[in-house]
C-alpha cells in the first residue's frame, strides 16, 4: 500500500518539475499534517434550497402554453404537441429563476416515438429564464440526424447553429434525467445525464446564452417547437438554488495527455496544487463532492467515495462515465490540497493548449489554463 510519503514525493516532485517548485515548501513531504488542516469532519452539506417542485397529479400552480393542454396523471405530464402551428407546454413564475442566483433544474423525460422535427429542433425544451435578458435553455436537438442534448444559444430554433454546445444521446428511444444549471452571472451549463457528468463540457458564457422567454423569472417545460411536433411524458422537474463556492486563493497544475486511437481512449495524469482562501470554512474529502475538468473532459466524484489512508490523505478509484479514475488528495499546511488523478478511457476529443483545468472541492473551486504535453494519437505508442 502507497503511504502518504510516497504519494507526496511522487506528485509533488512532479509538479516541482513542472514550474511549480515554489509552491511545496522545502520538508514538506512526510511533514505528517492530516485532513484536520482541511476543517473538523462534518455532516454533507445541503446541495440547496428546493424552490420549485412539479407535484404531481396537482398542477394548478402551473400555467399552460399553448392550445394543447397536457394530459396531467398522478406519475406523469403527458405533452402531445400534434399541431405544427402550436405548441404544449407548462410555465411557472418563481423568484429563484431571476438573475443573480444560482440554481439548478432537474427534469426527467421521455419521448413516446420520434418527434416531426423542425430541422435541428427536436421539440422539447427546458428552460429557465430571468425575466429580464436571458434563459439558459437545454434541448433536444437533431443534429445531422444523430439526437442531442444542446445549450441553445439564440437564434432559430431550426438552425443547427442554434445547437453548437452539447453532447451527443440517444433521447429517442433513452430516458433521459438531465440536470441543467444557470450560474449566477447568467452563464449555463448541462452537469449531470442521468446522474453522470456529459464526458465533455457543455457551457455557454453569459453572453452566449438565449434571450429571454417571457417577462418575469420562470421555470419551464414541455414541447416548444412552432413548425415541428413531439410527444414527451414528463416524470420528474424541480427547481434548486445551489451552494455559492468560494474562489481558490491560487490554483496550479500541470498535464500529461496521451490520446487514443478514438472516443473514451484517452489517457491523462493530472497534478493540481490548490489553495483555500482565507474565507474558506474548510473541504471535507470524505462528505464533499470533488470535481475534476481537463479541457473538455469533467468527472464529478460524488461525496462519501474517499477513503481515508494512513497518514492523512484520502484515495479513490472506480469509474464514472466511461473513465476509470484514481484520485488521491493530500492536504498540507496553509490551507493548501495536493489533488493528483490518473484517467483512463477519457474522451478528450479537440483538446489543445492552452488546456483548461477545473477543480471544486466541496463548495471550494477554481480554474486556470496550463499548457499540458499532449501526445497526439500518431505517438500514441509513447505512453508510459
């Protein structure tokens, strides 16, 4: 079994060699600090206050759109959009939708035989819109007649154009539980597909987003498209604020990359050196969420997967996505977290430098851009 010295002396060499040598202190490895450094263990934070919920068979506190009610059963919300020129849909006005607040929709669907598209627009849509300027909206789209689920930006619901940011599923024949989120600065982002991170990154910054739907901060479902038709049964939708996280005082990190011969082949070995800011209440490895991004590739590890080493650091290994991962996180004086991840069957498809690397620890996060050795999939037989 690796000891915290050894798991130390290999990354923080590691990032020594990288340029980093200042940030690890001469005595550092094997100094014996443990996760006390890190705050006293505690409970799982909350994820959020719940703001809108979807209580079935009582839909009252909703309001329709269009001419085509929703067939309303006490498990499901059936939306059968069978006029081109109309649309099926459900709208409520809430607070938590307007700007400045984080908050997360989860909506769970299912299409009831393909839809009549209206070119790239497959019909159904999820929305959450400010009231004022913008709405982060997650679609399903057709894109070259494969299914995806896409942030839309604004433009024509029927242009591909429309769809640029997404990940490619099956919501034809799937079910699908999507968690879409609008950042408190407008931004928006797909974080989960039926419970697992998309495999890559699907973000729009603020100013790429939609335009907003309607006045007044609302939350939306149903099937949306003017020229097109769709039948959707709609299980599940509710609404979140989310934790606010507190920005790293300094994040840095260095990349290997060795790209395989196609999709989920990728491997990579990632070193970050993360500091709390003199805020932070402190990260907990063994109750917190720990997520990981490299270029287009982000992999969340749900809290309660650590365990603890001798020592004082914590390791994890399993799979999420089609990526076999093995994390460790050691945490050092100073309120600094050595966190050192190797992947395996990544789909890191595009990746160039500058290559971004993201890291949030429980509702601690930070990002920064490095410029990673990358081995293209020609000398793919470099790999160590």
């Amino acid at each position: 079994m690796n000891t915290r010295r050894d798991f130390l002396r290999t990354a923080g060499g590691g990032l020594a060699g990288y340029g980093l040598g200042r940030a690890l202190p001469p005595g550092l490895v094997g100094a014996g600090v443990g996760s006390a450094l890190l705050g006293r263990p505690r409970a799982a934070r909350a994820q959020g206050t719940r703001c809108v919920e979807l209580s079935l068979p009582d839909i009252s506190g909703w309001t329709e759109l269009g001419g085509q009610p929703p067939f309303v059963t006490s498990t499901e919300v059936q939306f059968r959009d069978l006029n081109p020129s109309d649309v099926s849909a459900l709208y409520m006005h809430s607070d938590c939708a307007a700007p400045g607040i984080a908050v997360d929709v989860v909506a769970s669907f299912r299409y009831q035989g393909p839809p009549s598209p209206n070119n790239a627009d497959g019909g159904f849509r999820i929305v959450i819109n400010d009231g004022q300027s913008r709405s982060a909206v997650l679609a399903c789209a057709l894109l070259n007649g494969t299914p995806y689920l896409s942030l839309a930006q604004s433009g024509s619901p029927s242009e591909p154009a429309t769809y640029g940011v997404g990940v490619a599923f099956d919501w034809l024949t799937q079910p699908v539980e999507a968690r879409l989120r609008r950042l408190a600065d407008g931004s928006a982002q797909l974080v989960t597909v039926n419970g697992d991170p998309p495999g890559q990154t699907v973000f729009l910054a603020p100013d790429m987003v939609a335009g907003r739907t309607r006045l007044g901060a609302s939350f939306e479902f149903g099937c949306t498209s003017v020229e097109g038709t769709a039948s959707v049964d709609v299980t599940g939708f509710y609404a979140e604020t989310t934790v606010a996280t507190t920005p790293f005082a300094s994040l840095a990190a260095r990349a290997d990359i060795w790209l395989g011969p196609g999709r989920a082949h990728d491997r990579f070995d990632l070193q970050a050196l993360a500091t709390l800011a003199a805020g932070s209440d402190g990260f907990d490895p063994l109750t917190e969420d720990v997520t990981i991004s490299l270029g287009p590739g982000q992999w969340t590890i749900p809290a309660g997967s650590f365990r603890a080493e001798r020592g004082g650091w914590y390791a994890y290994r399993g799979v999420i996505g089609t990526t076999g991962l093995s994390v460790s996180i050691a945490p050092w004086s100073g309120g600094r977290v050595l966190v050192a991840a190797l992947g395996a069957g990544a789909s890191l498809d595009g990746v160039a430098n500058p290559v971004g690397v993201g890291l949030t620890l429980g509702d601690d996060a930070g990002e920064t851009g490095i410029f990673a050795r990358i081995l293209p999939r020609s000398t793919r037989q470099d790999r160590p």
